[in-house]
C-alpha cells in the first residue's frame, strides 16, 4: 500500500521507503485520502485542521502544507496524484494504493469469506489516524473503529459456521475483555465456549454480561440474547455448525420492529461532512451517545437538504439500531393542518411500536411517560421531520444510551441544545462540485459534460438549493431538446422562483417553501425581512438594520433574531447578517410596490457618518470634504482608533460599492462622492482593486455632474492611486496628468504639488528615478512653505528611495530619518512603518545589516499594531530579502510566503511578482529546482505595468541558470 491511514498516517514509495511527514501535513494528507478523488477547498482544509478557531494565516498555512506534501510526494514518485483544481486539491490514489479502499473492497461484498475479512483486518496497522490530532480526526476515528470491529463480528461468524471454536475462544476471550459492553462479541463468545463443550463457562459469560448492564446501565440484555442463552442452556442441536435451523446470533436477529423510514433519495449528493460528524454521533454499545441531533439550516431555506439529510443517514446506519426506526412529519410550517400537537404525535410513536390504541393514555404527561419507559431499553433511531418548536419536540424525545433522535426544523431549535443536549448540524446549500453532481445524477453526464458553463451557472442559478436543483433537472429531463443554456438564460432573465416550480404541483416549489417561513413572521419582523430584499451589499449589521428601520438598536436586534431562528438570516459573523440569494429575491418580491425610499435614504445617510468617521481616522490628512448635513448614529460602531476603523472596513467591504451605486440611482450625487472620498486610504492599503476601481470611477463620474473642479482633481488623483496600486501605471500617468492641468487651470498650487508628488512617486515606482528628483523636490519646498507636514514627509520618502537607488544611501538615511521624525510628530503612524522599512532598506544597501534588522522589527511591529497587511508584507519581503544576502535561506523563504500570502489576499498583482521573483532566486540557491522553475514561471506569467527592473533581472537570471530539472536536496 502506497498510502496508508489504517494506522499512523503514511505514504511510502515504490521500494517501500516511507518519507517522514511533520503533523499538519499529515492532518492534510488523511484528509485528502478521506475524500480521495474529490476536490476539497482550502476553506473546508481550514476548518477540517483548526475547527471552529482557525488562525489568521490558516489559508496560508494550508498553502504551504500542499506545498511541502508535494515535495513529500515527489520524494515517493507520487507527485502527480495531487491536482489542484478550481473547486480545491484533490488527490487520487491508483487502485490498491490506499489501504482504506482495499479493506472497504474486501469487506463491502455481503457474502465475503473468512479469508477475505482476515486479510482486510490484516491491513490495520493500529488505530485509524493514529498520529493525527486535528478535529476531524475523533469521528473519523470512532467510525472506521466501528468498521474494524463490525468486521471482526463477521469473521466470527464465519469461523463458528466453520467449527473452528477452541481457535475462537482465545481471540473472542481478549475481545470481550478489550469490549465488555459489544454484545456481539458476547454472543459469539458462548458459542464458542458451547460448541467446546464449556456450556457452564457460556453461561457464567453470560451472567457477567447481565450483571454489567445493571450495574452500569441500569439495562436488561435484549430479549434476542436470553433466548440464545436459554438455547445453550437447552443444549439446542440448531447450535451445531451448519444445522438447517441454526439460530443467528440475537444482535443480528432483531424482534420485529417497526421501520417506517421514507425511501431513501437513490441519488443523495454531498454532504460528506455532515454524514461524518452524524457518524460520530452514533451510540456506542453499552455507551451513552448524543440523544438529539438537530437539522437546521442556514438562511432557513426550505429546500436545503434537511429531511433527505436526515433520512439517508438513518437508512444507512439502521442496523446500529434493530429495535426500530420510526419517522413522523411533525408538519411544523404546514398552513393547512397546523403542527401536530405532542399527544397526537406520541399516539401515533406508541402505536408504530405496538400498544394497542386502547392502552394508549390520553394525558400528554401519561403517553409521554408510557413512550419513554417504552423505548428505554431499545436501539431505535428516531426522525422528528419539520419540527416549529422545542416544546413540540421534548416529549418525542426517546431516552436510554442505545437510541437516537434526529430532529429538523427552519427554526434553531435553541431550547433542544440549552435545555436537552441536543447537538445542532447546521446544513448550507450544497458546494459548487456537490451541485454539478446532483445536476449531472438527474439530467445525465452526456448532457452536463456538453455544456458545462450552462451546468455550472444553473447550480448558481438555483442557489445550490437541492430542491431548486432537483426542479431544474425534472424541467430538462422532461424536455430533452433544451439545452441548458438556453435553460439557464430563461432562469437568468426571468422570474426565477416561478421557474422554480413543479407544473402541476406547485406545493413542491422554492417559493411554496418559503410563503411558509414567511407566514409565521409578525409584522414588524416581516417589515424588515422585506426591505432586506431591497437592501444593497452582502450583509449588514444590527446598528444598519436600525437606520434602515427608523428603530433603536436593541429593537433590531430583536427583530434580526427572530428572523435568523426562522432561518431567513443568517448571523454569518458576529453581529452581522446576511441572506440566501433565492431569500433576498423572494424578500424582494414581497416587498414590490411598498415605500421603501425613506429607509434606503436613512440608510445612506448611516454610511455616510460612519465612513467619515473612519476615514477621518484612517487618513486625517484628507479633510478638504466636510460631511453634509446627515442623521447618523449617535455612537460610531468602533472605536475611536484606526485600527478599529480599518477592522471595520475590512467587515464592511462588500457593502461599500453597493452603497456607492445605491447613493448615484437615488441622485443623491453628494452623498456618492462623500462616500468614494472617504474610502480611498482604506483601499490603498487593503488593495481589492477592482471594486476600487469601480468605486472611484463612479465618484469620478459624479464629480463631473458636480461640475466642482477641486472634487474633479480629486476623483482624478483618487483613481490614479488605485490604478497604481495595481499596476495600470499607464492608466495611473493619464489620471494624474488630468488631475495637474485641472489645478494649474484654477491657480490650487497646494493641489498641484500634491499631484506633482503623486507623479513623481510613480517614476519612483517605474524606477525612473533621476526623473522623479525635480519634482519631488519642487512639491517638497511648496510643502515646507504651507506647514503640510505630512506631504512633506511623503515627499521625503520618495526622495530618499531616489538617494538609494542611485547609490546615496548615506543621503537616504538622512531622508527617512527625518521623516520619521515628522511622522512622530503629527502621529502618522501608518507613514512611520514605511519610512522604517525603507530606512531598513537603506541600511542593507550600506552592508549595516544589525541596523536594518532593527528597522524591519521596528516597522513589522507598527504594520501589525495597525492592522496594516499592506505594509506588513512589503516589511516580510524586506526581511526575506535580509535573510538571502546574510545567506539565511530558510528564514528568507518563510518571510517571502508570509509575504506572498498577503500579496495575493490584497490582489497586488505588481508587489506579488517582486515576491516570486525573489522567492524564486532563494529556492535555487537552496538547490530547490523544481520548486525555483515554478516560481520564477509564475512571476514571468504575471503582466503588470509597470514591473520593477529588478525583478525582470532577477527572473532572466533565474530561469537562465536553470538547467534541465532534476531534484536536488530538499532543505527546510
């Protein structure tokens, strides 16, 4: 076996040499062999290692532990089994690589020999994932131990039908002692000791195994295991190996039971991860378990998956449970009968179990208690579908450490959890590879893998909701001449939930499934559900939902609560709520033809005063806009600090846009470029480049209806910022330009020499820097003349790269130092961190390499008190590049990823490929060909203007030096 998790987690090569791995790639590696074949996203990675706690660098953590496992692949000859595609890593084992799906081969068949289970069991080296500690590990663990020993009861069973008794008592004896509470193995046991002729030591077994249920569990042995032991008792001839007559052991000769599970969905898609932590739930033998597992979902979306979640998963584990599976549609939503009361629903358990309809009480108290004593000594599995409330739901709720509830429901259940222990699995819609899937089972590969885009914008269409899926496909298997283009261009353009509805059935419809969420709302809950609908942005927070509303603070809360227990929102972070896209249009629908302008006006007017005051934080100096006159807050939802506000920001992010655009289709022209003005330094440092661009394209739009000549410069000067950022500097040089004619024409010298800085600190960045002096030394004088402190110091930044470049690094110094001190003086802390990495900079250049160290730490740690991930990565590839002339490779490489991390969650393209560049240079020297080629590859790849002229050199040399690639030592 090449791969192995049946034990400590290995991969070995073709001559059996197994390369050692450290923990987190060996967390990785079990889970991709856990989803062999499938892609798994770096995010499901995430939450697989770290759970619910994950680091700020998990993302890039996980990048870097594929990274290193491929070297450990590469290092086996298997280097080509791990793929990354669109929708995550995959890894795909050859057949009879992987232990697992060997021992699952040898065991799935029904009638597989003793020769075949022994060899499976041979495959274990210990327990499952024996060296793995993340998360995912335990239920992983307990269900494949489950697996193992299910397996051992097989072999068994094989043996006693062989006759092979004195063999099986010595390894039935040790098993019962490692499981005393399996009954299973019990059983076998005393037929063993039976069939030796020690019908006296079977029976003593069986009396210790009836003492140690009482004592233990206050339980009984199950009726099936004192008939076996009367059977021996009786010297029964149907014990002898091969009679006719033989009796079964009694756990696999179940009483007759009820078994009232709807049929299984034979084309059941995803939810893997679910279906594993449900395993995990399950009942030992003998060991209390969960008792409850509430279904919901998020956004409360009828159609999510909860009923055929919870029905798959009960007939695939119906065997844990012999004495019965029952299923009752508690019809919690259902407008036409109501929910069924609790005494109505515990008549109908009762009777599913076999009480005559005479005996059955008629005081909820009295049924409740008849059920329980009842189900107190079975293993029964228990459905409640659809369930509205937990005191709906309490008195179902079976007892005894042998049973299990399962519990769905649009609402949270939250009583069930507090009060009953119940364990909630919160269902999303389906992902994007599960939703093809499901489309591709129903409608048919050939047609699915014909029109692939069409497929996949369908899943997107239908919101990855399986029941909008499953519509979809009924709609194409009916009409097998529609393409699914043309299907997902009549979603597109029309009314997506009338299209989502069954002809002739329109209660199995997308909207039917949400009028019954919708009915249950009160009014002023379904108020803000509606203008939710119309609300622009990803997701907003409880102090927005108040300005939208007219309301305090405390009632939208409220009112956001209720309707995330209903499952219409969803508390995706904290404090902040979004929507189902099929919800929010739903919502929207709902609110057709009612008044909304005056909310959407309140709520404008919210973002308008807290982005001033953030932006007033973040970049103080940009106090030439005054806020117009607004109802705002009267507290800001931060604090008073920068940090506080770029964190803010950062949440609100997917909102800033839409807001934007909301203020420009109101005409409110004012509030759209207040709102663009103030975000500028937010997204200088955060990058997102395309939405800045959109942003300040808009702000420029507007600031030419304006028709104000200082806001036009403005908004010119703005979106050059932005282009630079992310390397349009051609873009940048025509919006500058645009920006210094505009002040030159109206005499704004103080507007004329800051854009004159600007254009200046874009040669710098073109490394054309004999051109940037002149300017930057007239823009420098013009600042010192007018007290701006803070231009000045800019202006001293960017003269002092120049000095560097052009080997006065004495002269840099000089600069850097004395904007330092400026920036202490004003408080421009964010300018401090920049001017320490490029004094650092200028250290290394004078081989004073103790004092750059210093710079770089003192920068590091200003980048991260501020929450600067900008600064912080340009400070991580100062020091990698520290590390590589002081010939500390490993070190270098670290701060280069850290640094290449950052780079790519900012989108800075430009930046990135300095990064590569680098990184790829450092790998060579570390003899890392392989790894050096495709780095050094992916920064030529990359096309951004401009690109430092370093970096283009240190590409050439690289890919130069490369020789034909054959794998060196890999050194860490």
């Amino acid at each position: 076996m090449r791969f192995g998790i049946l034990g400590p987690v290995r991969v070995c090569g073709a001559d059996g040499d197994c390369p050692s791995m450290q923990p987190r790639q060996r967390a990785v590696l079990a889970y991709l062999l856990l989803h062999a074949g499938r892609p798994v996203s770096a995010d499901r990675l995430v939450a697989a290692i770290w759970g619910d706690a994950p680091p700020v660098t998990a993302r890039a953590q996980v990048q870097v532990a594929i990274s290193t496992l491929r070297g450990v692949l590469r290092r086996a000859g298997l280097a080509d089994l791990l793929e990354t595609l669109p929708a995550g890593y995959a890894l795909t084992p050859g057949p009879d690589d992987f232990d697992l799906d060997a021992f699952t081969a040898r065991v799935s068949p029904a009638d597989a020999d003793a020769g075949a289970l022994r060899a499976a069991l041979g495959l274990w080296r210990g327990p499952a994932l024996g060296d793995v500690a993340a998360p995912y590990a335990d239920a992983v663990r307990t269900r494949l131990e489950d697996l193992r020993l299910t397996t051992r009861e097989r072999l068994a069973d094989r043996e006693l039908d062989r006759g092979r008794y004195r063999e099986l008592v010595v390894e039935l004896t040790e098993l019962v002692a490692a499981y005393p509470s399996r009954e299973r193995f019990r059983e076998q046991l005393m037929l063993a000791l039976h069939g030796c002729g020690r019908t006296r030591d079977a029976l003593r077994v069986a009396d210790d195994f009836r003492r140690l249920l009482a004592e233990e569990h206050g339980l009984d042995p199950r009726p099936g295991f004192a008939a076996l032991e009367e059977s021996i008792r009786r010297a029964d001839p149907a014990l002898a190996p091969g009679a006719a007559t033989r009796p079964a052991p009694a756990a696999a000769r179940p009483a007759p039971a009820p078994a009232q599970l709807p049929p299984d969905v034979l084309d059941f898609t995803g939810r893997a991860d679910q279906l594993e932590l449900l395993d995990g739930l399950l009942p030992d033998h003998g060991r209390p378990g969960a008792t409850a597992v509430v279904l919901t979902t998020i956004a409360g979306v009828g159609g999510v998956g909860k009923t055929a979640l919870a029905v798959h998963w009960a007939h695939r584990v119906r065997h844990r449970f012999p004495d019965g599976q029952l299923y009752l549609n508690l019809h919690g939503y259902s407008s036409s009968t109501g929910p069924l009361r609790p005494l109505e629903a515990l008549t109908r358990l009762l009777r599913a179990l076999g009480v005559p309809g005479a005996r059955i009480p008629t005081e909820l108290d009295a049924a409740a208690g008849a059920y329980r004593d009842l189900v107190a000594s079975r293993r029964i599995v228990v459905v409640l579908d659809n369930a509205n409330s937990p005191e709906q739901v309490r008195p179902l709720l079976p007892v005894g450490p042998g049973n299990l509830a399962l519990v769905t429901s649009r609402d949270r259940l939250a009583g069930l959890v507090a009060r009953d222990g119940a364990r909630r699995i919160t269902l999303t819609p389906l992902g994007p590879a599960e939703a093809l899937e499901l489309l591709t089972r129903i409608v048919g590969a050939d047609r699915v893998a014909a029109e692939p885009v069409a497929a996949a914008e369908l899943a997107v269409l239908c919101g990855r909701l399986p029941l909008a899926l499953r519509i979809t496909a009924a709609f194409l298997v009916d009409r097998p001449d529609t393409g699914l283009a043309a299907h997902a261009a009549a979603l597109r353009e029309g009314n997506r939930l009338l299209a989502l509805t069954v002809v002739g059935d329109e209660q199995s419809s997308v909207r039917a499934a949400f009028d019954q969420s919708y009915a249950a709302l009160a009014a002023d809950e379904a108020r803000l559900f509606r203008l939710l609908g119309v609300t622009p942005g990803a997701d907003l927070t409880v102090d927005a939902a108040a300005a939208l509303v007219g309301v305090a603070a405390h009632t939208a809360e409220y009112l956001l609560d209720r309707l995330a227990a209903a499952h219409l929102v969803e508390e995706h972070a904290p404090g902040r709520y979004t929507m189902h896209d099929l919800v929010r249009e739903y919502a929207a629908l709902r609110a057709a033809g009612e008044a909304t302008a005056d909310a959407l006006g309140r709520l404008v007017d919210w973002y308008l005063v807290v982005l001033h005051a953030a932006g007033a934080l973040i970049a103080p100096q940009r106090d030439r806009v005054t806020l117009s006159a607004r109802h705002g807050p009267a507290t800001l939802p931060f604090p008073p600090d920068a940090h506080d506000a770029m964190v803010f920001l950062d949440a609100e992010r997917a909102n800033l846009g839409p807001v934007v655009r909301l203020a420009v289709e109101r005409g409110d022209d004012a509030a759209a470029y207040e709102l663009a003005y103030r975000l500028r330094d937010f997204f200088v440092n955060r990058g997102h480049g395309p939405e800045a661009v959109e942003i300040f394209q808009q702000a420029l739009e507007v600031a030419e209806r304006l028709g104000d000549p200082a806001d036009l410069a403005s908004a010119h000067v703005d979106l050059a910022t932005v282009y630079r950022q992310i390397g349009r500097a051609a873009d940048a040089r025509s919006h500058l330009r645009e920006a210094i004619e505009l002040h030159r024409s109206t005499g704004d010298t103080a507007g004329l020499a800051a854009a004159n800085n600007l254009f200046a600190g874009l040669c710098v960045t073109e490394g054309r820097y004999a051109e940037a002096v002149g300017p930057l030394e007239a823009a420098l004088g013009h600042f010192e003349e007018t007290g701006d402190l803070f231009r000045v110091s800019v202006a001293l930044i960017n003269l002092g790269i120049c000095a560097a470049e052009g080997d006065r690094s004495a002269d840099a110094v000089g600069y850097f130092r004395r904007a330092i001190v400026l920036q202490r003086r004003t408080g421009d802390r964010r300018g401090e961190a920049m001017s320490r990495n490029c004094l650092g900079i200028a250290h290394q250049k004078r081989g004073e390499y103790a004092e750059a160290a210093d710079a770089f730490a003192d920068a590091l740690t200003i980048c991260r008190e501020l929450g600067d991930l900008r600064g912080e990565g340009d400070v991580h590839n100062s020091l990698g590049d520290l590390h590589r002339v002081r010939g500390g490779y490993g070190p270098a490489v670290e701060h280069l990823r850290l640094s290449l991390a950052i780079k790519h969650r900012l989108g800075d393209l430009r930046r990135a490929k300095d990064d590569l560049a680098l990184l790829g240079e450092v790998l060579l020297l570390l003899g890392r060909r392989t790894e050096a080629r495709e780095h050094l590859e992916q920064a030529r790849a990359l096309d951004v203007d401009p690109a430092g002229p370093d970096t283009e050199a240190r590409i050439a040399a690289g890919l130069a030096a490369l020789t034909p690639v054959t794998d060196g030592p890999t050194i860490t």
